[in-house]
C-alpha cells in the first residue's frame, strides 16, 4: 500500500509570484506563515526567492539568497520541520542549505547551473527535477506536444538519467512533471489523467497545481478564487499516485489527503 501524499507548502519571498496570496515580505511574515503552515498539517515548507511564473525575469543569486536565507535562518531556530529551497542555482542552494533547508527543488532539472548537481552531490539532499520545454521567461511561448505524456516521461527519464551521471543517487530523485510550465491546457489534463503512467519511472512523483492558469482556463476565475479548482485536481493526482502535493492552501490540502488516504485503505 503507498504511503500517505505529503503536503509542500509554498513559501514565497517574492514580490511577482502569480498568486498575491503567496507573496511573504520580511523574515517575520514568512516564519509566521511558515509555522501556520506546519501547524496546519504542512510536512515541508518550499521556499522560493524567484518566481518562475510564465514571462518572469531572471533574479541574481545574490539577490536571491538575500531573500531565502534569513527566511531558512529563521524558521530552522523554531521547527525542525524539512525545508525545500525552490532555487535553480547552486550558490543559492549552497547557502540555502548551510543555512537549514533540507532538500533542492529545481525547475530547471539540474540544466540551468553546472554547479547545482556537485552541490546536490556532495550535501547528500534529495533533489526534485522538473520537467520545463524552455526557461520560466519563454515556455508558454507555443508549447507543443504531439504525446504529452509519452514525451514528458521520456524527457523526465533523460533528465534523471543525466542526475545519475553526475554522481546523484536515485534514492535522492523526485521528479515534477511540470504542469502548468510549458504546457496547455490540454497537456496538463492529459499529465494528470495519467500520471500513474509516471511511476514507471521508479520515482516519486511531486505534483504542483495549486491555483494555477490552467484552472483558470476551465473555470474562467482569477487565482484567488481557484481554491476548489485546485482541490478537484489535487485530488485526482493523489488518487494517481502522487507523493508530494505543493501547494499554497496547507490546510485544506492537508485535510483532502486524510480523507483520500482513509478511502484508499490507508486508515
């Protein structure tokens, strides 16, 4: 029987992040959200410095760390509680996880920065590959797919395959199909209609949905009022397989997987 989906909440010391509700300004609001988050029923906190958003632009690492590791700083001295850093550069993993964090969530799949995968090595953390056509500035740029899933499994596979090259054991892999990112709407009801097929990756598969334009699309509501939306989908992904939802509703989320779990079998 698997075990019960764990819940990802979304941390974001961003200021352009697309969801308004998401955006934390100063190490004080973001540990206040971060611990409401664990009490809510949150099993690791993302942290993130820079929205990759369709259309967003690049931020400097430096710019970056200054806006994560105070956050992880601060957070770490109250809960032990895992932290992702939501990073696709290697200084800011490297002070991200000096700092406390836990784990490396990349959107880029280790391709962005050479250096992020002998950080990952040598840190010994578990690390998520995402799948993106692209960078987060030009991936809804006419995104195509002949087989969407046929094609984001066997690019999800080159991209663990190239992990396991570079010295990452695949103990540590996650692995993020992406939805949302370079992707219709049609690709993304076509990743979630079958991503058991996933599994076949060996891999645990986190999913990030949460309040997301292709809701929107079916729903023709802004992201403030995706709340429901997004449970719909969560649920058929944990129903699918997945073993990470990330999310930025913790409590509602937290409360979907105890139900799905107990329908499942799981108690």
């Amino acid at each position: 029987m698997r075990g019960r989906t764990l819940v990802m909440g979304i941390l974001n010391i961003t200021p352009d992040s697309f969801y308004a509700g998401s955006r934390k300004r100063g190490t004080a609001e973001a540990l206040d959200s971060a611990l409401e988050m664990e009490t809510a029923g949150a099993d690791i906190i993302d942290i993130g410095g820079e929205s990759t958003r369709p259309g967003s632009d690049f931020v400097g690492a430096e710019e970056e760390i200054a806006r994560v590791v105070p956050v992880i700083s601060a957070i770490r001295e109250r809960t032990a509680i895992p932290i992702s850093v939501d990073t696709r550069k290697a200084a800011v993993a490297e002070a991200a996880l000096s700092a406390g964090a836990d784990m490396v969530n990349d959107v880029a799949a280790l391709r962005d920065d050479p250096g992020l995968a002998d950080v990952v090595r040598k840190r010994g953390v578990p690390v998520v590959l995402m799948h993106m056509r692209g960078t987060p500035k030009t991936m809804q740029e006419n995104p195509e797919y002949a087989d969407p899933v046929r094609e984001i499994t066997e690019e999800l596979r080159s991209l663990v395959q190239n992990a396991l090259s570079l010295g990452i054991w695949e103990e540590r892999i996650i692995v993020d199909p992406g939805i949302g990112f370079g992707k219709r709407l049609s690709d993304n009801l076509a990743i979630l209609r079958n991503l058991d097929l996933l599994a076949e990756l060996g891999l645990p598969v986190l999913v990030g949905l949460s309040r997301k334009s292709f809701i929107g699309g079916i729903l023709d509501k802004p992201a403030e009022e995706r709340l429901w939306g997004t449970l719909a989908a969560n649920s058929a992904a944990v129903m699918k397989g997945a073993a990470i939802l990330r999310v930025h509703d913790v409590a509602a989320t937290a409360d979907l997987v105890k139900v799905l779990h107990a329908i499942r079998g799981g108690g």
